[in-house]
C-alpha cells in the first residue's frame, strides 16, 4: 500500500467513524425518549390506579 492509498483509507475511516457517532448519538436519544415515554405510561398508570374514579378494568 503506499502512502496516497493510506491517505485515503484514513480519510474514509475518519467519515466512518464520524457516521457511527452519528448512528450512536441518535440511538441514544431515542433510548432516553423511551424511558421518559415508558415513564409517563407508569405515572399513568399508578394515578389511575390511586385513584378512586379508576375503572379496574383499565388496569
């Protein structure tokens, strides 16, 4: 290999690792938009179930 064909293996190796912190960053969001929606389904849930206007058959 000589060094123009190692340049330009850096080069795609640099973009590469730039798309995969790009795909990493965005599975993280979607992680933490998960568990706050995960979240408010269980404070849903555990008001309704507080509650004495709660059908049970909602539960």
């Amino acid at each position: 290999m000589n060094e123009q064909q190692a340049d330009a293996l850096i080069d795609e190796l640099h973009e590469l690792n730039k798309t995969l912190k790009t795909i990493a960053s965005s599975q993280e969001r979607q992680k933490v938009s998960s568990k706050s929606i995960q979240k408010a389904f269980e404070t849903a849930i555990m008001n309704l179930s507080s509650s004495h206007q709660a059908d049970p058959k909602l539960l």
